[in-house]
C-alpha cells in the first residue's frame, strides 16, 4: 500500500472499479482504489542498495 499514484510504475497502475476491502487484523479496513507495481529500495548491511518489484 502506498499513499501516493505517483509512486507505481509508470503504466502499471489500473483503478479498481468498485474498490476492494482490505481488511487489517486489528480489524480496521480501508478501501483500494488502484492496483500497479512499486519498486522498493533499501540499504541492507554493507551490502549497498537492494531493490525488490511489488506487483
């Protein structure tokens, strides 16, 4: 989940129409609007940057 459209790959991002209830276990829920890929990067050790594809 990411708070912002600009943060999905570009061409990746579809709207979800109805939007789907994502249910948390502390039994709160919110609404997805949108669907797409992100890419994460971290610093893991001295190991540099890693990066990992969320779709």
């Amino acid at each position: 989940m990411v708070p912002h459209r600009s943060w999905f790959e570009p061409g990746t991002y579809h709207v979800l129409h109805p939007p789907r209830t994502i249910s948390f276990g502390d039994e709160s829920s919110v609404n997805a609007i949108g669907i797409g890929t992100v890419i994460l990067q971290a610093t893991v050790g001295k190991k540099g940057l890693q990066y990992c594809t969320v779709k």
